[in-house]
C-alpha cells in the first residue's frame, strides 16, 4: 500500500509516482502546509495565494486546454493544490486560539442563551445563561462558556424565560 521502490530515478520521481495513488495524502499536506505558514508568514500573504490560484488557473491553463496536450490539465490541479494551501491558512487565521480570550468589557455587544427562568433575589434577578458568542466593531468570537447574570430589579428581566 505505502510501497515507494527506491530506483535510479530521483526521490521527486518517487514522490510523483506515490501521490496519485494516494490523493488524501495530497489534501492533507496542502492544507497542513497552509496552516503551518500561518505562524511564519504575514496576512498578507493570503493575497499572494489568490493571486497564485487566479494566475495558474486562468493564465496557465488556458493555453493548455485548447490544445491536445498530455498535461493540459497538472495545472488545474497545482491551482487545486493552492487554494488547499489557502484553506489551511484561512482556517488558522480565523481560528481563536484557547488562551487568547479578550476582555469582554471591550465587546459592545453579546449573544447569550438564558439555561434557566431567572431566580428574584434581594436587589437583583440572577439569570445562568450560556455565552455563545461576542461582537466588536470588527469581530466576532464565538464561544461556549456558561455565566451567571445579575439584572438589576428595576429592568425588565422577570419577563425573560429559557430557551
């Protein structure tokens, strides 16, 4: 199954004869590589995918595929293999890390989910919700975090129910 011969030719021939057969194994590179990149390259970098996906799909392509040639279409797929490293960087730079929660007195708004009818306490009404997610101007940051609520009396959340 993972039988790589070791011949005269090249280690980049054996790799080229490895990989079709095993073509997960090409998605999984790709879009590792795109993750790993992220921590060594800059943002912009994702314009330089784009670009490199729209050049080799379009302009390298195009001439290939009016004519009968025999690898007319390895360019598609080096523009597939592109945006799979693309992907990979898009997913880490989107992701959150667990750490790295901001302060969320700096958010303006939040999306909560009230787990039970709130409880009347002396000056206030306690509430346990469920966080899912917080707004910036720019952001979002979803998550899942159980809190408790205090609402002061004088506002109208004994008519909040769960759910």
């Amino acid at each position: 199954m993972f039988k790589i011969i070791f011949s005269t030719f090249s280690f980049e021939n054996q790799l080229m004869d490895f990989f079709p057969s095993m073509p997960f194994v090409r998605i999984c590179l790709a879009y590792t590589l795109g993750i790993c990149l992220y921590d060594l390259l800059p943002g912009w970098f994702l314009i330089a995918l784009v670009v490199g996906i729209l050049s080799v799909s379009f302009v390298l392509f195009a001439p290939f595929s009016v004519v009968a040639h025999p690898h007319r279409t390895q360019w598609l797929g080096l523009a597939i293999i592109i945006s799979w490293i693309a992907g990979g960087y898009i997913n880490a730079l989107y992701q959150n890390h667990f750490v790295e929660m901001p302060d969320l007195r700096l958010f303006k708004k939040h999306a909560v989910r009230l787990i039970e009818n709130p409880v009347e306490k002396n000056n206030a009404y306690k509430v346990e919700a469920e966080l899912l997610f917080s707004t910036s101007d720019s952001q979002i940051y979803f998550a899942h975090a159980g809190i408790l609520l205090y609402i002061a009396k004088d506002s109208t959340a004994s008519t909040l129910q769960h759910g």
